[in-house]
C-alpha cells in the first residue's frame, strides 16, 4: 500500500473475516475510522462488533483481510503490538486487578527494569490525570472504586501508554446516565485534542449524540456506513435489525389482573461481598400482569432475581407466593410453591456436559426416579414432547453446552413453564439472542401472561420493558424508585429514575 | 537445670530451629511465588526430593572428578533440575490448562519415582549408602558464648534468612516483576490486556519456584546429611503448602511460620533425646494440624490470589 | 488431505483412542531410560506388558495388585466426578487399615461370618470418619478441600506410626508392627495357592456399584451435576453441600475399605509401609479411566500389570525396579496431556 502514512486514517480494517469453528462471525467487514472522529460500531448483540475490535486489538487474529494503521500495513498479533501502535481498549469487563492501587493498575506492563519507583510512579499518573481531565486518586485500590471510576482508570490507562486510537466496547451498559454524560464530555474533548474513537453500542440515542460516522453490522458483515449528521434514528434501526420487525406486542386485551400472587415485602439481602444490594424492596405482582423492573446493570437485580430463585438468603423481610410463605426458601420449595425461574445467564445455569434430556429433568429429578433408581423411560418421553414441541434443534443426548444461544434459551424456558407455574421470575430472557429468538421468547411470555402467571421481568433492556410490562418499576442501588403504569410511562423520567433522581 | 545449662539448651535449641526450618524456608517461598502468579504448585514435595537427589548425585560426580566446588556444582544441578521440573509444571497447568491438583501431584510422583530410580541406577545397590563430606556450618562466632551456638549455621541457612526471605519481600512488593506476578495471579485479563505475556510470566514464576524448592532439597542432602536417603524429604513439601497458607502468600510471614515449625520440631528431637517418653508423631503432626485449625478459624477470610487454580485463555 | 481440528466434544473412539495412544506414548518416552541402564526397550516392554500373562501366578498377582487400587481409583473417581477434589485417599486407606487392625485383633473369639463383615465395616468406617474433617470444612467454611485432605494424609501416616512405635508394637519381635490379626477376620482366599483374597471380588463389587450409582440413580444425576457445574446445580434445586458431603463421605469409605482388605488380605497385621502410594495411584487410575467405571476397572488391572512387571523387568534385566513408578507417573501426566483431547473433534478431509 502506498498511502502516506502522515495522511492514512487512523484505522482501517479491509475484508476481514473471522470464523468459530463453523460460526462466521465477521464476513468481509470494511472499516475505517478517520482521524479526530468518534466513530460508532452499532449492532445488535451477536452482530459482530466485539469481535472485529477484538481482532484490532490483536486478541483475535483475523483469518482473511488486512489492517492499516496510520496508511501502514499493520500485523497485530498481540495487545502489546496493539498498543505499541497507539491502540487502546476498554472492554465491558475492566481488564483491572482489583486488590492493586489505580497507579499500579495503570503502570502495569510500561515501567522496565526491576526496581519500581512508586512515588514517581504515583506522580506520572497523577500529571495524566491532569492532562486528560480525568479525576482519578492514584493511591487508591481498585477494589474501592466505583464503576464510573474504574472506567476512568481504564481510559487512563489506554491514554497514559499515548493511545491515539480508543476502542470503547458498550461503555455506557454499566453507567448512569449523569456518568455517561461526563464520559460524552471527556471523549468531545479527547478528540478535539487528537484522539480517534471507536465506540461500540447498540442504543441508538447515544450513537446520535455522542459520534460523528456511524457502521452499523448486521449478522458479521456491515450492514451500513453513514454519517451521524445525515441519518436518523429510524434508518440506523432498519440497518441494525434488517426488516422491519414485527415485534411481539401485548394482546390488545388488556391485562385483567387478577390476585396478588408474588408478594416481595420490605427485603433485605446482601451482596457477594456482604454489603448491602436489596434495601427494604416491596413489590408486588398480580396474576395475568407482567411487572418489568428496569435498571441499569449492578443496581439490586441480580441479587433479587436470586433471592426469589431461591440461592441468595435474604436478611430480612418476607417474600409470599399466594400467601405462602417462601422466605428464604431453598430452589425446591420455590417450585413447589408454583414458582419458575428463568436466570440471568442460561448457560451458566444448565448442567453443560449433561444431556438436553437430563437437564430438561433435572430441576424435578426426583420426581422422574423411582427409590431413588431413574425413571429412564420417563424421562427420554418427556424430554422428547418438550423438544418438539418447542422445536428445539437438538439431539436428546446432545450435551446441552453444544446448543445455540437460542436453542438454550427455549430449553430452559420449556424447562420451566412444562411445571405450569403460577409466578415467573424472568432475568434478561433475551440477552445475547437474534431477532427470531428473542421474539419467540417474548411471544411465550406474553401467553404465559394470557394464562394468568404472575410474571416479574428483571431486564436492562429498556425497549424490552416498555414492550412487555404492564406495570413498570425502577430500582437504583437496591431501591425501588417508584412504580408506573405502563401506559402512563414517559421515557425521560424512567431515565431518571434510573440514575436515582427521585424529585419530580 | 541451672542458669547455665538453661541457656545452653536454649541456644541449641534455637540453633537447631534455625537449621529445621531452612529447607522449609526455600520450599515455602517457592510455592509463594507460584501460588502469587495464580498456580498451585503440588509438585513441591517431588522436586525438593529432586533437589535433594540430583545436587547429592552431582556433587558425589564432581568430588570424585577432584572438583574443591563439588558441593556448589551440586547445587546447580539442583537448580537446574528444579527449573526444568517447574518449567514443566508450567507446561501442564499454564500451556495446557490442565487440572493443578493432578498435574502437581504427577509431577511430584515422576519427581519421587524419577529419583528413587537415577539413585538405583547411579549407584547400585549398595550395603553402605554412598555420602559425600557436606557442607561446613560457618564458625566464625564460635568463641561468643551461647550465641556463638546459634551462629553456627550453614551458608544456605544464612542466605535463606539473610537474602531470601527479604529480597522475595522485595522482589513481590517493590518491582515491576513482582507487580506482574501478583497481577496475573489476581487477573490474568489485565495481563494481557496491558500488553505483557501471562505464560511467560507464569513460565517464569514457576521455573523461580521450582529451582527454590530444588535448593531446600538439596540442602538436607548437601548440608546436613551428605547422603541421600528415600526419606530424606519426608513430607517436608507438603508442610510447605501449609505454611504458604498459613502465612497468608507473604514472604515474611512464611519464614515466622517456618520457624515456629522448625521450633516444634527442634523442641521434640530434644526431648526426645533427652529420654522424655513422648509419642513424636504427634509433634510431626503438629504443624498440619495446626493449619488446619488455623484454616478453620480464619475460613472464609482468607483472600486466596483471585485466579488461584485458574488456568488463562483468552475469549 | 488435510487435518480439520474443531472444537467440539470428540466423538467415542476418538475418546476410546487416548489411553491406548498414552501408553503408547509413555512407553516410547520411557525407553530413554530403559536404555540409560543398558537394557533393550522392547525386552523390558514386553517384560512389562505381555510376560505377566505367561504364568498362572503372575497373571493372578496382576489382579492382586489391581485389588486396592480398584479402591483407591473408585474412591478417588467418585469424588472427582462430584466435584469433591478428594487427594486424601491415601490417609483414609491407613485410617481404615488402622480400624481393620483394630477390629481384627478382637476377634479372636468370633466367627469368620461375623469377623469379616466387621472388618469391613470398621475400615469403611474409618475411612469416612477420617474424610468428614475436610468435608465438614469444605460445606460449613468454604474451605478447600485440596489442602486439607492432602495434609490429613500426612497426619494419618503419623497415627499409624505412632500407634506402631507404641501400643501396637509387636511384643515378640519388637518389630514396628502390629501382633496378627485373628485368622477368623482373615479374608478367605479365592484360589489355592495364591495370595488372591476376598477384597478382589469386594472391589469388583463396588465398581460395579459404582457405575450403578453415576448411572441408574438419581443422586448419580444429582452428583454429576455438582461435579460439573456446581451454581447450576444450586440453582436446580439440588442441595449441593449435602450431595458434596456425601460425595466426601462415601469416598473416604471407599478408601478406607482399601486399606481394610490391605489387612485383612495381604498382610494380616499393621505395617508402616501399609500402602505404597495406592491413594496417590488412585488418583492416576481415576485420570487414566475418564472418571468412569469401566475405564477405572481396565486402568488399575492395567497399573496392576505395570507393578507385576516392574519386578520382572527388574529381575530379569536389571533395571530398577522404580521403572514401574516412572513409567506410572509418566503415563499420568501424558494422559492428562491427552484428555485435553477430548474437547476437539479431530477429521481428515480431503482437500476440496
């Protein structure tokens, strides 16, 4: 290539292809990114951002195309070959070590020689911090820092080894919107000051305001390439999503609620590290309605989405399931009781090397044995009905790690409304599945909702929430900020009571 | 007991304490750099028997061939054969990820059985086993009444108090590599993500680890025995990993726990010769059992390195 | 043509395939020190792998070596595969061998019918008395069990010498071991002439439970599933600390029972050196065997050739007999090489 390395973009990526075993993840993509431009990677989850970042990155290696750096052909094997030509990332999980100071954190893989010189150490971060506007306290642990902050030492750190290109992978996902405000202000003014940023997102708001070129990928290829001051919200969707999607909608009858059947009164629960997550949580859901809480990620949902799974204790108050008291209950008494549960992250909730049949079973493994001897028959039959009936694509013996996202998904949710349950406790249901998937996952639950369950819906995606809640509750740092109509709700102040404004 | 005699049965016995816990101090040590870089190293017991085979068979070579270093030429091939065992432990847990427990434990075994079998092919079976004149204890002190006694230690006993313990503080807590080693036992993703090489980091700790744990071997074969004996480490290794526990992955806390073991020990070899009918064996017992308390007391508190028995892949 | 390496859980000769390519392996690898001490390789192989089955007597000391380390290998097994990292086996084998001498020595009086079935029990016992420390800790406290149970077995040794330096100490010969056991708790022999004893068949017996238990029952379900992916156990409603407590418990039996036939089998009295590492081979015999039954029962049959034919090879060539153990520890860290194996599905294809 002969472009001038004084003048090439900062980045551009050709052609790249990357396969995973039989999953093609990035067909062919096309990239660039301009110099002093903050540049927007939009796409639905699967679409293949993380992994082309990851491969500019150098921690993927890209089986076809070629990358350029500043117009010079660039081979990057390596994060440290990333880094060493100016590329930088942040990725949703910190790569930070918790039990370090940030100085520590920050320095980590740029001082050579053996002795370190933490004072100047200290003081070379604290200058940076300066220098790019970021307040950081360098002798502080990690382990002690809030998210928004620790993000900041991740920028830090990119910055402190002289990025010139930042890779930001959903930046926004774990912030409130006052911390993606400052995060928006500090990024304007990095790249007036020559930085190029990559910003991965899938929330069309924030691409509109914050970046200047949008590429949008569907389905590992890109879907699109604009500028943000020449599209719109609406023609960015229809690149994301390819059609127009006939999402599931609620039935036009209205919901008839009838019993309060999930009863969550004044809860207290911890978290991991024994401080407090739940504060004095009530909430209740009626038979036939869905209740949607809304949050942003690591408010409280994790830790109530347990308790009522049965695998965190509370500390104190009182959680009835049509008047039956299932405080603290254990998983077993929970189902007993009429309650199902759909968790977080299902594949990290299923048995992986068990078979799709065992795993359909295993929640009611005692009622498919006989003294204690399995029930083998019984077990393959049913499994068999579940399977065709929900048109899962598998083999009963398959192990069960082996299926696809969606596949998983419809196990688990098959698994799950097979033992006709009165209460549903649903956490992020559709995270991390294509389009199809997600709508047959939402339709189940909107039928479930038709039968009379009482449904509580914990998900960060808040489209998901207004599209399925009849009611809709906010909870902030283990709060309930306030519950509302569905009907009645308005976009902004749900926002702000996200970010725990509670003030009208 | 007069005043007299008080002080002398103090001095040897502290002077024997600091000779017990020697070996323990390399081994300790060895295992606290790996358990920092995040792998549990269960190949300890069989390459301080390692240790101690090799530096004996080595220095026996070199004292036939007429070499005045023999014993420092024995050393080296202990160090040498500890880095290639702890380079090959690094292969099994870091390279290929597999299970800690089982691959320590298989190291340990071909340590053990490796050997037991160069020993019976070096030097046949014999009726009298095959010694070596050791190390000599540094006398210098020797005219200062009572503490001359203590003074009276080998040079390994030395460095491993003198240079060992301190520069490990020194090297974990104060330099660039130390603050790698913890933060690819803490998050090996951070590692990565910096730019620096988590294998080559462990690869290193590992084969640093291995070659310590060599000397605290050979020392019992090169020091104080100069011979080698099927029970010359007798669990010694695994005491070790209790101690590691025990002090809490700090360098200076594994030699406090070293010596208050080595204590234990020194105290019922004395009373033992001194004709107290005791049973030993529970003396012997005393340090696991007491980390097993000490486990049980302290429970969950205890921070284990974040990525403990964890091995790294990216995705 | 062209080898296509995915990654997918390979398919059943595939899986069948990597012990027979790690012996394969280890031997070749071990032939360095074969010929280290001047001995021909294939002489020793076939010294170790085909001669034992030329006589009647070797061919059954294959299977009375195999005899406790079908134990130690089921007990070992059973915990791994419940998640439970049992490295204690060897402690609980003396523990029960120190139990089994406890009841054998009371018998004197009593009936081989009820002597027997004592013996047994009293080593089961012992082994899962000996197992509930680390396995209380490990459910009540979170604590480790890798460390406790390893530490355990060192303490274990000590007991038994301690009671071998003191109580027990043969009065005759002043020996450091303990008197005979009554000949009425003495395992029957199976065949004349031949040190094969009851225990064989007692462990032929439990790996066929075994392999019952992971299959057919639903605490098998249950343990698997902890084994593999203990918070989605937890999250099924499966009460984890009680299967792993029981895991524990029925492990600890296992290998105490090991030490109980020891006793009761081989050397009708207490000895130091009661075990030689059969809690330690357990853990190479669950590893070569895949965690399942059958392959347990072919891997301790397989190690009991290994030991029969390390002391031929010794004889006959004059290699050391610690050949057998080399070539052990070597077959245990190739094999763990190889499993890895087993998450790729490896094809040829041809090119096009």
């Amino acid at each position: 290539m002969t472009a001038n390395p004084s003048t090439g973009p900062a980045v551009e990526m050709r052609g790249i292809t990357k396969r995973f075993g039989s999953v093609l993840a990035n067909s062919g993509i096309d990239f660039k990114l301009d110099r002093q431009e903050i540049h927007a990677l939009l796409g639905e989850n699967g679409a293949g951002k993380t992994t082309l970042m990851r491969i500019l990155f150098g921690l993927y290696q890209a089986d076809e195309g070629e990358i350029f750096v500043r117009g010079e052909s660039a081979t990057i094997r390596s994060p440290k070959e990333a880094i060493a030509r100016g590329i930088g990332m942040v990725s949703q999980h910190f790569a930070l070590v918790p039990t370090l100071t940030v100085t520590e954190n920050i320095i980590l893989g740029t001082t050579s020689g053996l002795p370190l010189r933490m004072e100047q150490a200290h003081e070379r971060v604290a200058n940076a911090a300066k220098q790019f506007n970021m307040a950081v306290d360098p002798a502080a642990r990690v382990q002690d820092l809030s998210v928004g902050q620790r993000q900041r030492v991740e920028i830090l750190k990119a910055l402190y080894r002289q990025a010139k290109v930042l890779i930001l992978d959903e930046p926004t996902a774990v912030l409130i919107p006052q911390e993606v405000d400052l995060l928006f202000e500090s990024l304007r003014k990095l790249r007036d000051n020559g930085l190029s940023v990559i910003f991965i997102s899938h929330k069309l708001h924030e691409v509109m305001s914050i970046t200047d070129h949008v590429t949008v990928l569907r389905g590992g290829a890109v879907a699109g390439a604009v500028q943000t001051s020449s599209t719109n919200p609406k023609e960015l969707a229809r690149m994301m999503v390819g059609h127009a999607a006939a999402r599931a909608r609620k039935s036009e009858a209205t919901a008839s609620p009838g019993q309060a059947a999930l009863v969550i009164d004044r809860v207290n629960a911890e978290d991991n590290k024994g401080l407090p997550a739940l504060k004095d949580i009530s909430l209740t859901v009626k038979a036939g309605e869905i209740l949607g809480l809304a949050g942003v990620s690591g408010n409280g949902q994790t830790e109530l989405a347990e308790v009522l799974s049965g695998i965190r204790q509370v500390s104190s108050g009182r959680v009835t399931v049509n008047d039956r008291d299932v405080t603290n209950a254990d998983p077993q008494a929970l189902m007993a009781a009429g309650v199902g549960r759909i968790p977080e992250d299902s594949r990290a909730n299923v048995i992986g090397q068990m078979s799709v049949a065992q795993n359909i079973v295993i929640e009611h493994i005692d009622d498919y044995s006989r003294n204690g001897l399995l029930d083998r028959k019984g077990i393959t039959q049913h499994a068999r009905e579940i399977i065709s009936e929900y048109q899962i694509k598998t083999g009963l013996e398959d192990h069960i790690r082996t299926l696809s996202g969606g596949n998983l998904q419809k196990v688990v949710l098959a698994r799950v409304l097979s033992g006709s349950p009165r209460v549903l406790i649903i956490a992020q249901p559709t995270r991390g599945l294509d389009v199809a998937a997600t709508e047959y996952v939402r339709g189940k639950l909107l039928e479930q909702r038709e039968e009379g369950a009482a449904i509580l819906l914990i998900s960060e995606d808040l489209d998901e929430i207004l599209q399925l809640s009849d009611r809709i509750a906010v909870i902030y740092e283990g709060q309930i900020m306030d519950v509302v109509d569905a009907e009645k709700a308005e976009i902004d102040r749900l926002g702000l009571l996200m970010a725990g404004v509670v003030h009208e | 007991m007069d005043i007299a005699q008080t002080g002398l049965f103090l001095a040897g016995l502290i002077a024997a304490t600091l000779r017990v816990a020697t070996p323990l101090i390399y081994g300790t040590i060895g295992e606290v750099y790996t358990e920092r870089a995040g792998v549990l190293n269960l190949g300890i017991e069989g390459i301080m028997f390692l240790g101690a085979f090799v530096g004996f068979a080595v220095a026996f070579h070199a004292e036939e061939a007429g070499f005045a270093a023999y014993l420092w030429i024995g050393l080296l091939g202990a160090i040498i054969a500890g880095l290639v065992m702890g380079l090959l432990m690094a292969f099994f847990s870091v390279t290929l990820g597999a299970n800690q427990h089982v691959s320590g434990l298989g190291i340990t075994l071909l340590c053990t059985s490796l050997s037991l079998f160069g020993f019976r092919m070096v030097f046949g079976e014999r009726a009298v086993l095959p010694s070596i004149d050791p190390f000599t204890q540094i006398s210098i002190f020797k005219n200062i009444p009572y503490l001359g006694q203590v003074l009276n230690q080998y040079l390994l006993t030395y460095l491993a108090f003198l240079v060992v313990v301190p520069l490990s503080w020194w090297l974990l807590f104060r330099t660039t590599f130390g603050l790698q080693i913890l933060a690819v036992g803490e998050n090996p993703e951070a590692v990565d993500a910096a730019g620096l090489n988590v294998s080559r980091i462990r690869y290193s700790v590992l084969g640093l680890g291995g070659a310590l744990m060599a000397v605290g071997g050979a020392f019992l074969s090169l020091g104080q025995l100069g011979a080698f004996s099927p029970g010359i480490i007798a669990g010694r290794g695994w005491v070790c990993i209790a101690l590691v526990i025990f002090a809490r992955w700090h360098p200076l806390r594994a030699a406090l726990g070293a010596l208050l073991f080595g204590g234990v020990f020194a105290l019922q070899l004395r009373l033992q010769t001194m004709g107290f009918d005791l049973p030993f064996e529970l003396f012997l017992a005393l340090p696991y059992l007491v980390t097993i308390l000490a486990l049980a007391l302290a429970g969950r508190q205890i921070a284990y390195p974040g990525a403990y028995l964890k091995p790294y892949k990216r995705e | 043509m062209r080898i296509q390496i995915d990654r997918l859980p390979a398919p059943l000769w595939q899986r069948l395939l990597i012990p027979v390519v790690s012996i394969f392996l280890t031997f070749v690898i071990t032939a360095g020190f074969v010929t280290a001490v001047d001995a021909n390789p294939f002489e020793a192989t076939y010294y170790f792998l085909l001669d034992p089955f030329s006589s009647r007597v070797k061919g059954i000391e294959i299977l009375v070596k195999a005899t406790p380390l079908l134990l130690t290998g089921a007990s070992v097994a059973f915990a791994f595969a419940g998640g439970y990292w049992n490295i204690g086996a060897e402690g609980q084998l003396y523990m029960g061998a120190v139990a089994a001498t406890a009841v054998g020595l009371q018998m004197h009086d009593a009936s081989p019918w009820i002597a027997i079935p004592l013996i047994v029990l009293g080593g089961i016992a012992a082994g899962m008395g000996w197992a509930v420390i680390p396995a209380l800790m490990k459910v009540r406290l979170k604590i480790d069990e890798v460390v406790t149970t390893l530490l355990l077995n060192s303490v274990a040794i000590f007991i038994v010498s301690a009671l071998l330096n003191g109580p027990w100490r043969d009065p005759v010969s002043q020996w450091p071991q303990s008197p005979e056991i009554a000949a009425a708790a003495i395992f029957p022999r199976l065949i004349p002439r031949a040190r094969l004893h009851l225990g064989f068949l007692i462990a032929i017996g439990v790996i066929i439970l075994f392999w019952f238990v992971m299959k057919r029952t639903a605490f098998g379900v249950k343990m698997r599933a902890v084994g593999i992916n203990r918070e989605a156990a937890r999250f099924s409603g499966i009460h984890v600390d009680r299967v792993m407590f029981t895991v524990a418990l029925v492990s600890g039996g296992i290998a105490g029972l090991a030490g109980a036939g020891e006793v009761a089998g081989i050397h009708f009295h207490l000895i130091d050196a009661i075990s030689p590492g059969y809690g330690y081979t357990g853990i190479l015999i669950a590893t070569l065997g895949s965690l399942n039954a059958i392959g347990i029962g072919l891997a301790a049959v397989f190690i009991g050739l290994i030991d029969t034919g390390a002391q031929t090879v010794s004889r006959v060539l004059g290699v050391p007999v610690f050949l057998g153990d080399v070539i052990q520890a070597s077959l245990l860290l190739v094999t763990l090489g190889m499993l890895l194996l087993q998450n790729y599905r490896i094809m040829l294809k041809r090119k096009g």
